[in-house]
C-alpha cells in the first residue's frame, strides 16, 4: 500500500512538473536531531507525566503551491518511548500499555491536508498504535522554511503539530481512569530537503 502510494505521489510529481516545468513539491526527510514527539498524561490527579518518542523516521512530501497535495508518513519506534523513569518506561514496554514484543511500531500516514490560516494546517491521517488505526488531525503550525546556515547549509522546513489521544480507543486500558485516557502530544518536526 506504502509503494502504491509512492507511485501515486511520484506520478502526480511528474504531471506537475511536465505542465509547470518544475516540480511543485519538495521531499523533507525527518531529521531525527532536532525531531520531537512529546506527550504529557495525568497521574492520579496529582501531577502530570511527560515523556517522548526517541527513534522517529519520516518524510513530508510538501507542495507549498497546493498544500492539499502535501503527505507525511512517520514510524516510530515503540521502545523508545521514554519518560525519564527507568522502571515505569520498562513497564511501560510490557503488554499491559504499548507490548512492543507485539507491536513494535506504530505509524503515522496523512490522508488529507487543510490549510487554515497563513501558517497553519489540519494534518489527517491515519494513527496505528497496537495494531489499531484510527483517524487523527495534527493541528499543525509552519515555524519557518529556510537554508540553516549554522554549518550544515541544508534547507530545512520546521513545524510544530499538537494533537489529543485517547489510548483506550486503541485498547490501551491499564488504570483509566486513575491514569489519564487522554494524551496530549506536541510534536516538534524538522525536516530537510532532499
């Protein structure tokens, strides 16, 4: 399905670029240094946790012409979550919350991109998370698109997308309601064009 997808956008990318003369859209591929998935759940009432998501791969294929064109397709890996507390995140790995023996991924694809203001987009796509998929918006925010001139001069592309889910509608149910059901994530995206 991923490689006929490809096929669909690359053939798209093509027509563009025979009727325009250049390509419409670029290819971003995620850089994982300055990549963030953070999420925060509540505990009890009495505080809120904060973790992150370290080994990400991805790409955004972005069409600044027709944003509607533009795609995101990330994976994460399940075993790098981490909340900074050795034995909750060993816990956490176990089949009780994300069974990484099982699922060791989940995945992020867009199937729709909305412009909604000058900066700023609705990202849909499709969310797996133990082997559930589920309908997700990123509201989705452009920070900036430019050469980095700090040494790498690489052109680069820099968003900040915020989004809410509830991990009981992907059978995650272990201590909701004590520990929240909904998780609040923030996902600070550079990628650089290839």
């Amino acid at each position: 399905m991923k490689l006929f997808t490809t096929l669909l956008v690359a053939a798209g990318l093509i027509a563009a670029a025979s009727l325009n003369g250049a390509f419409a859209a670029d290819t971003y591929a995620l850089d994982p240094a300055h990549t963030q998935t953070i999420f925060t759940i509540d505990h009890l009432g009495f505080s809120t946790i904060t973790g992150s998501v370290h080994d990400l791969k991805g790409t955004l294929i972005l069409d600044t012409a027709r944003l509607e064109n533009s795609t995101v397709s990330v994976t994460m890996a399940a075993d790098s979550v981490d909340t900074g507390f050795a034995a909750r995140d060993t816990a956490l790995q176990g089949p009780m919350f994300f069974n990484v023996a099982q699922f060791p991924t989940m995945t992020f694809t867009s199937t729709h991109v909305r412009k909604t203001g000058a900066k700023t987009a609705d990202i849909e796509g499709d969310f797996t998370l133990l082997g559930v998929t589920k309908h997700l918006v990123l509201k989705t925010t452009l920070n900036r698109m430019a050469q980095d001139t700090t040494g790498t001069n690489v052109y680069k592309a820099g968003f900040t997308a915020t989004t809410t889910i509830k991990r009981s509608d992907f059978g995650m149910k272990a201590y909701v309601p004590y520990v929240g059901d909904d998780v609040h994530v923030t996902i600070n995206f550079e990628g650089i064009k290839q």
